[in-house]
C-alpha cells in the first residue's frame, strides 16, 4: 500500500489547537522530515541505539537536562518529560531496541520517531496533563525495559497516570491497535481518532505479541500499543528485511499524527473515564 501525501488541513486537531490557545505558533512535523530521521535506522548495537535515541530528540527540540537515562534492572531506559498544570501524567512510548536480525529500521526505529516528533509538537503547549516521553529499551528480551519502569511506579501513584500510548512497528498501514494488550477504553479514543481523520481503523488480537503496553495495563493503567502492520509482517519483522528500504513513510507519518490527535483527546478527557 503507498500513501499519498496527506492531511494539509488541521480541522481533526481543533481540540489540540484549543489547549494552547495563548500559544498559536505550534510546530507540526511534515511527511517528509518523517521520512528523512526514518532513513537514519541505526543498525547498530544497543548503545550506538540510545545514542542516536538522545540524538533526535535533542534535534526535537530537548535540551541535554530534558533528558535523562533511567537504569533499572539492568535497562537503560530514555525519559524527556514535558511538565502539566497538574499531577496528572500520560506515558508516550517506543521501544528503541531491535532483534539480532536485521536493521530494527521497521521494529521499532519507526516508532522512536513518531514519539520524537510528538515531543516535538507537544513540548511548547500550555497543557494540564504531564507528558512522559520513554524510549524503552530490551522490549525484545521481554519487556524489560517498560516492566522496570511500570513496576517502579508505586500502588498508591497508579491513579494519577491516565494512559499509557505506545508505538511499535510502522510502515505498512494505517494505525491499529492490538487487541490483546490494550484498554477497551484507548481503543475506543483510537477508533474516534481515526473516524476524525476519516482513515480506516482495525483491532485484532496478534497471537504471541506483546508490547510495551502490557506492563503498564496489567497494573491498571489505561494502555494501548499501536502499530502500522499489516498481514506481511511474519516476514518482515525480525529478518533482514526490517530495513528502510521496507518502509512506506506515509504510514509512519499518519501514525504521528494519529497519535496527535489521540493524544488531544485524551489531554481533553477526564482520566477517570479511560477507567471505565
């Protein structure tokens, strides 16, 4: 599937305009500056990884103190937060690790740079929620990287985190949410994001997969994974042909700004609701 060039008009992002009203000026990335860091893939180590991880988002916009490398059990895991009005906080995460095969350009580089370009738009609005961006590491190992931070949160903070957003694997389609490790309720938020942007949207359980969702929902917190798959991703994913000659960028691209505007409606929303 190719994408043409898309959605020049911003009438689905009306709710995210409204929150920064004082602040007109804001900063959306284009398709083709999406297409230019996806063509930066690192295929390299683990560290070189992190390293270019830090790299985009200090090109986003962070300064070097927004940034900070959280070491838990053993993971390295980026963190930029981008503070609220309130104690309210929302998660908006990738994994930036790869498999032993192939160049991890698909999984997940993709989705490191919808989170990096959403910390690009969000960074200068004036909004009532927290915003916590994370580049996971190890989710190919296990999860380990969102585990350690899911479970360093304590029982008696859990409340205050309102959803949990996660981007894992572009390239292929419009956005879709795994029905096995995400909330009813953010699929529900996705689905209206979609019919906003008037894209098609799909849920279904992927048998065997997991995401850097599932630490987080298992502990209450609303979660959903996101991806731009479709039915080539056996072979694609986990072999040498995760490469970024792969890739239909477009796909990446509408994945940012779906998230933009599933973001503003979950920034606009009570968090009690996505309990529910």
């Amino acid at each position: 599937m190719k994408f043409k060039p898309v959605f020049a008009t911003l009438f689905f992002l009306i709710p995210l305009i409204a929150v920064s009203a004082q602040k007109p000026a804001i900063v959306f990335s284009t398709q083709e500056e999406i297409g230019a860091e996806v063509a930066l893939a690192p295929c390299k180590k683990r560290n070189e990884r992190l390293a270019a991880v830090n790299e985009l988002f200090l090109k986003k916009g962070a300064a070097e103190s927004d940034i900070s490398i959280e070491k838990v059990d053993d993971t390295e895991n980026l963190v930029v937060t981008k503070k609220g009005s309130t104690g309210e906080i929302v998660i908006v995460g990738a994994h930036y690790d790869k498999s032993g095969d192939g160049c991890g350009a698909i999984d997940n580089w993709t989705g490191i740079v919808i989170v990096a370009n959403l910390y690009r738009t969000f960074r200068t609005l004036d909004t009532k929620k927290t915003y916590v961006f994370i580049a996971f590491d190890k989710e190919e190992l296990g999860v380990l990287g969102s585990k350690a931070m899911a479970e360093s949160i304590k029982k008696e903070d859990r409340q205050k985190y309102c959803a949990m957003v996660n981007f894992d694997s572009f390239g292929f389609a419009f956005p879709q949410a795994m029905a096995n490790i995400s909330t009813g309720s953010l699929m529900n938020l996705a689905e209206q994001a979609s019919n906003d942007m008037k894209i098609p949207f799909s849920k279904a359980i992927v048998e065997g997969a997991n995401s850097d969702s599932e630490p987080y929902r298992k502990r209450g917190i609303p979660a959903i994974s996101l991806h731009g798959l479709d039915n080539r991703w056996k072979a694609f994913l986990h072999s040498s042909r995760d490469k970024v000659e792969s890739i239909d960028t477009g796909s990446v691209y509408l994945g940012y700004r779906h998230g933009l505007v599933l973001l503003s409606k979950v920034e606009n929303g009570a968090c009690a609701e996505l309990r529910k």
